[in-house]
C-alpha cells in the first residue's frame, strides 16, 4: 500500500491541470434549463475524453485509456477540484459500461463503449418497475422470442436520464418456467424503436432528471442480448455492484468539493456579528460531516478502487454505498443547521448559493433509496458477508 | 498510488496471528495473563522484529497490523510506547543525540508521557520543563509505567516543545498506579522533580518527531480499538446465529441484521481509515496529521458503537463478569481515550478547516 503519486501520477495530475486551465466548464456556469445543460455537459464529456480523462482504466481496444485504475481517480479528482461538473453519462459510465465491458461480445463491446465514453450516446438503466422496486427479481416486463428478435411488453419507473438516452440496458423476464432469479434476461434496448414511450418525471428538486418508460410491442434484434440468455440477474448484481461501489470514487470528490466550498461560505457569512465558522460548533458540525467523506473515500479506495476497470464488485460495494448515502446526507443537513439563519436573510447576492445547498439537501434524500435501498444493503451484508441466518 | 496491502504486509498479518494464538491466552482468559505472559509475549514480539530500529523498514501500516492483532488477542504488552517511539525517531536516527540513537539500537522498553493531569491531549497544555538535562513536571496516564525501561516525555518551555527520555529507575521520578477501566493497560501518573534526562534540544527536530510520535500513537490506539471491535463483534455474529429465542435464531430477526450490517461498515471502514492514515504518515504526505485526526475521531465512535451494539446482541450474557464482552468494551474504551478522543480530534479538524478558509480569505 502506498499513497504518494508516482512521478507519471504527477505528470498526469499537471496535464489535467494544463487541460483545465485552456478549457474549463464549472457547474455553477452550466445552462439553467436542462435541454440546453444536456448540449454543454454532452461536449464537455467529448472533450474531456478527447484529452484522455474519460474511461482511462478502460480497455484501450475499446476507446478506453488502459491505464492503471488509480489514474482516472487522480483525473476525477482534478477535475472536481477545479468545479467541473460530473460526466453526464454516468449511467454509461459508471453503471452499465462495466457490464458490457464484462459480459458484452467484442461486437457490442466495439459498437456500444467508444460512444459511451464520448457522450455520443446517452445510456439509461431500466431495471425498476411500479410493483418491483427493492424486490427487483419480481419484475414482470416481458420479452418473448419472435425469430431474430424479442419483443417486449411492460413498464419500467426511475429510469435516470430516460428521456436523453440513446440506449437502456433493461431487465425482462425471458422465462417463466424456471425460479425468479433465473428467468432473466438483460438487453440492450433503442430508446427510439417503435413502441418505446417516455414520460419525464418531475423530482423534489424541481428537475426531470428520471422518467417512466412504456413498452409496447417493442422489437430488439436478437444481437442485443447481453450475456447469454437467463444471465440477466447475474449481470444485473454486476452492475449494481458498480453503481454502489465504483461509483463512490467520483462521488466522494464531489462530496469533498462541496465541503470545501460550505467552510468557504461559512467563512463569509456573518450571524450576529461574527463569521459563522469562528463559531467552534460550526467547525466541528463541519469536522463531522469531513470524516464522513474522508472515511468514505478510505473505504472506497480499500475496497473497490481496484474494479475501476471493470472487474466484479463484491458484496463489500454495499458497505461502500451505505457510507456514500451516510455521508452525503450528513454533510448536506449539516450546511443546513451551519448557515442557519443566515438562509432566511433574504440577501439577493446569497440566492443562487442558496439554492444550491437547498437543492443539493434536497438531492441527498435519494442517496439511501437509488441504487437499492439502505436497508436492501444491510440485507446484503446480513446475508452475503456475515453470513446470518435468515428470516 | 497503490491501495492493496503487499504480500508481505499480508505475511506479517498471518504471522502476528499465529504468534499471539501462541503466545497469549484466549481472549476471554486474557484478563488473568500476569507479569510472566506480559514479557513472554513482548520477548516474542520483539523476537519477531517488531522493534528492528534504525533503517527499520517496518512503516505504521505494519505497526498498525500488529495493533490491530494486540487488540484482538487482548493482549498486554507496551506496544504503543515500544514501536511507537521508535517509529518517530526511526527516520532521524543520524541526528539524534546518543540516549536516542541508543533506543533505535536496543530492545529497551518505553512509554509514552504526554498528557498531564488536568490537561488536554494537545501539546500547548503541557508544563513540564527540562533545564539543564533536569526534567520536572507531572504526567497522567503512562502506560505499562512499571514494565518499561524509558519514558518518552513531551515538555514545553516558552511554547516550544521538546522531548526527553528518562530511565525509569531514575531519582526524582516517582511513579505511583492510577485505577484504571480497563486493568490489562495499567496507567501511572507520574512525578518528576528534577530527574536525570536527556533532552532532544534541537526545537525543530523535536517538533517534528513530536508531532509524528502523536499521530503514530493515535493511530496504534485506533488500530489496537479495530481489533478489540473485530474480536466482541465476530463473537456477537457467532451467538446471534446459535441462540434461538421465538422458536428461531435471533440472528435471523432483521432488526438484529440490520444492526449488524452497521456494525460492520463501521468495523470495515474504521480499519480502511486507519490503513489510509497509516499509509500517509509512511509516505509523510502532507494532511498526513487532519488524516490521522480523521481516523483517530472515526475509530472511536465506531469501535465504541460496534461494542455497545454486540452487547446488544449477547443480551443479559454480557452484563456478566464471566463473559468477555465487557473486556473488550473496556480495551475499546481505554483506546478511544489515548491520544485524544473523537471530541479532540474533531475540533482539531473543525479548527484546522476554519485556519485554511482564513488564510484562503486572507489571500483572495
Ligand atoms: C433519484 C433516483 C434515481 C433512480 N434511478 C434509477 C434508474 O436509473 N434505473 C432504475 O432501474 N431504478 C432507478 N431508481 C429506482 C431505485 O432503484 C428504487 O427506488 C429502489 O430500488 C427502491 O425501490 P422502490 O422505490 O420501489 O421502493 P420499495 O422497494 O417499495 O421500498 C420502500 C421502502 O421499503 C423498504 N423495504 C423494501 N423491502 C424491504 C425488506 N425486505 N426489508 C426491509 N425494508 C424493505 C425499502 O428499504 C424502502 O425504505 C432510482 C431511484 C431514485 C430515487
């Protein structure tokens, strides 16, 4: 175990930092309407990939960099120091990439990856459903062979950045006969095939950042199978391993920058005549939620940094995303209970600040519920790691 | 960047196992091991090369695996003050004066004196002074005061900081058995009234070896606590998945999972963190000292939670003498209090984040 950068880490740290310095998008400048921010934040992931920071441990034949896993995490680190907003296409990113690069043909591999990593294309993940949401293995949407394609018939809910994806990798039940888990099937789905209906829906924040997707009758050739048939449930505790685990390392430095950015805020707001961080409650509210990511990072790094390029995530990526979901919130409330009043003061400068904490506390609600629920993953750990017996 | 641990790391992690299983009783009987299982186990340790000295290629994460056995085990021995002193001076060694080049070259003994009766765990609230090679002063909490050959004192003169090593047969110090919570890591205050020492004069010098001597004892404490929290909780998960109440094992009851589950993160994440900081005081990265903080603060609410939470679990077992749980409870506890607790460290954090946003104000 060692910590230090290497020399060629450093270098790396200092090209993105060049790269930053000639083409820079931070989020506060992004486009208010969603439309117009999906056009800037696609260009920024093509130019980001272009300078070689998108999908660096990935296998070079594929479009990725094929470099060691711990440079995207020095990329990912630079780049969210600097305030640049997250890839848009996390979903493809940091969710369903990983599958197709472990389950998918050389084919899909070469079809699907390299727009992935340019944000050509937009994936979504369709998995949930109105009646399957924690009890995910009871999802009814079907797909039936027909010759050279499966149709599928059925709903599926959630589905983050459904209405600007391209592709879904969705989970349909392609066989009735055999135990739950077994009769499921992943495929790749056009989001603009005949028969695909997507509603947007709108969040608590105000945004439409997830939809509720109809099939009706939809037709997707027999090539889109990822992995073999009845393989879907395997795949898809692959996939979610990387949501829960893998995603936490561009997460917490997310985290951290917003951190960073709260001690700053309350380093210039005044409350009853003195800044609010020389009040030593504040700092150590602040301390608090700072161990939270810190810890969440060190955890991150023990656990799954290694699976940055595609590799299983075991069942240790639940212990990574219930610290990912504690410390988000944390930090989060915490912004709320150390500006305190000074939220309400009405100033007309402080708006835009905040809110962008009310809408960031807003947004932390979600981190236990996506991506299986907190108590989904205390079930895991109850189950796969200390091997309890069960109810 | 490499996260894993090496195969060597991983040798000696096996190695220590195995060496304690031998050497030291069961956990649940550790609390009887007198003076002859203390040095039976230190002289194996040592025999190890746990305290190999000068150009000791030994970082705190080793020492750290070794912690983390030492608390499982429910061991006694003078760990933190052993390895620890060394490992401060270790990186020194060629300007060191000769009472300290001497450590690294022995299998001596030493403790640790840094907090003083009524004072806090920071260096600024120390009062003992060294004058012409005369230490005086008081310390609290000086672990394994009895066994030891050496203490390692933090003074202060003029808000500067210097250490200095006194024999502990030496005239002028007294020694005298503070009650303790948890009796396998017996505490001494001590008194020095112009006692022989030698004193590291070079302030700089000091301050450095001061400051990594803190970190690393804080560190040793929260890795001696992870193992402590390994040893109750994998007990808990055992009699949660025997003891049947209802007509069913309790462990099977989700509430009892789902607690569990917490548990672990904690035990999980509390070890990545103290890895993490171990690893940056090896590599002496800057924020090496705020990362300590972070895992030193983190490991004590979690080892404590992991504690109260297997007690739990055992139900009314645990309130007995007889059972181990409250062994491991008060190791946990004795840990947390080593070296400042989550409450110092987390204003140590929350006022080093203040400083820097000052200073970026300041600056802008
Ligand atoms: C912002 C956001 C984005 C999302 N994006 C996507 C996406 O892109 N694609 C996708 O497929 N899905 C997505 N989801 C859906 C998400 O995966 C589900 O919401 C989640 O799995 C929970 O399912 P549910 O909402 O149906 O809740 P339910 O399963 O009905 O759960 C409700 C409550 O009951 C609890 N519960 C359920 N079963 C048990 C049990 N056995 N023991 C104890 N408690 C239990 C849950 O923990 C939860 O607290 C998203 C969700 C959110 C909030």
């Amino acid at each position: 175990m060692q910590l230090a950068e290497t020399a060629s880490e450093r270098v790396l740290a200092d090209e993105v930092r060049a790269f930053l310095s000639r083409a820079r998008l931070r989020s506060e400048d992004l486009p208010r309407e969603l439309d117009d921010r999906m056009v800037a934040l696609r260009s920024w992931q093509a130019a980001c990939y272009e300078a070689g920071f998108v999908g660096r441990a990935w296998p070079s034949e594929f479009g990725g960099g094929g470099r060691p896993p711990a440079e995207q995490i020095i990329v990912d680190q630079e780049l969210a120091a600097a305030g640049a907003p997250e890839f848009v296409n996390v979903v493809g990113l940091d969710v369903l990439g990983p599958s197709l690069l472990r389950f998918g043909t050389d084919d899909q591999r070469r079809r699907y990856i390299p727009p992935i990593l340019r944000a050509e294309e937009i994936w979504c993940q369709g998995f949930s459903e109105p009646e399957a949401g924690s009890d995910l293995a009871s999802l009814r949407t079907l797909a039936v062979q027909d010759g050279d394609t499966y149709v599928i018939n059925g709903q599926k809910t959630w589905v983050s950045w459904g209405q600007y994806a391209t592709f879904c990798g969705l989970l349909a039940r392609t066989d009735d006969s055999v135990p739950r888990h077994r009769g499921i099937s992943m495929l790749l789905v056009d989001m603009s095939s005949p028969g695909v209906e997507v509603r947007p829906m709108t969040q608590i924040t105000g945004h439409a950042e997830f939809s509720e997707l109809f099939l009706d009758d939809v037709a997707v050739p027999r090539a889109n199978l990822l992995g073999q048939l009845g393989d879907g449930w395997k795949i898809a505790m692959h996939t979610l391993g990387h949501e829960r685990g893998t995603a936490a390392l561009p997460r917490q430095v997310k985290l951290r920058t917003w951190l960073d950015r709260a001690v700053s805020v309350a380093a210039h707001r005044e409350l009853d005549g003195r800044r609010v961080l020389e009040d030593p409650e504040a700092q150590t509210a602040l301390a608090r939620a700072l161990i939270g990511v810190e810890v969440l990072r060190h955890h991150a790094y023990r656990t799954v940094g290694e699976f940055l390029s595609g590799g299983a995530v075991g069942p240790e990526s639940s212990s990574v995303k219930l610290l990912m979901a504690e410390a988000e919130q944390r930090l989060a409330a915490t912004v709320l209970d150390v500006l305190g009043p000074t939220l309400l003061s009405g100033a007309p400068d402080e708006t835009a600040e905040n809110d962008f904490w009310y809408e960031t506390y807003l947004y932390s609600r979600a981190a236990s519920v996506y991506g299986g629920a907190r108590q989904i993953q205390r079930d895991i750990i109850a189950d796969r790691i200390l091997s309890l017996p069960k109810e | 960047m490499d996260l894993e641990l090496s195969d060597e790391q991983v040798w000696i992690e096996e190695s220590l196992g195995t060496l304690l299983d031998r050497e030291w009783p069961p956990a649940q009987d550790a609390w009887q091991a007198g003076a002859p299982e203390r040095t039976r186990l230190w002289e194996s340790l040592v025999e190890f090369g746990l305290l190999s000295g000068a150009g000791s290629d030994l970082g705190a994460i080793e020492l750290c695996l070794a912690a983390r056995a030492v608390g499982a085990h429910l061991a006694s021995v003078p760990l933190l003050g052993g390895v620890g002193v060394r490992y401060a001076l270790a990186p020194f060694a060629a300007e060191l004066p000769a009472a300290f080049g001497a450590i690294l070259e022995s299998d001596s003994r030493v403790s640790i004196a840094l907090l003083e009766p009524g004072g806090s765990w920071s260096v600024s609230s120390t009062h003992a002074t060294v004058e012409s090679n005369r230490l005086t002063g008081s310390k609290a909490a000086v672990e394994h005061a009895a066994d030891v050959d050496y203490l390692a004192v933090v003074t202060l003169a003029d808000g500067e900081p210097g250490l200095a090593l006194v024999r502990t047969g030496t005239k002028g110090l007294e020694l005298a058995p503070q009650p303790v919570l948890d009796e396998s890591v017996p505490l001494s205050r001590a008194t020095f009234v112009e006692a022989e020492a030698e004193a590291l004069v070079d302030r700089e010098l000091a301050e450095t070896i001061i400051e990594r001597l803190i970190a690393v004892g804080g560190l040793l404490a929260a890795a001696e606590a992870v193992g402590a929290g390994a040893g109750i909780f994998e007990r808990a998960r055992r009699y949660a998945s025997e003891r049947r109440q209802f007509g069913r094992t309790i462990g099977s009851n989700q509430a009892l999972r789902h607690l569990m589950a917490d548990l672990h993160v904690r035990q999980a994440s509390g070890w990545s963190t103290t890895l993490f900081a171990a690893a940056t005081l090896d590599d002496r990265m800057s924020g090496a000292r705020e990362t300590v903080s972070v895992a030193k603060a983190y490991v004590s609410r979690a080892a404590r939670e992991v504690a109260h939470g297997s007690m739990q679990v055992f139900g009314g077992i645990a309130f007995t003498e007889e059972h181990p749980a409250h062994r491991f409870l008060r190791r946990i506890i004795a840990r947390e209090q080593q070296f400042g607790d989550a409450v110092h460290h987390e204003r140590e954090l929350g006022r080093s984040l203040a400083r820097a946003a000052t200073r970026e104000r300041v600056a802008v």
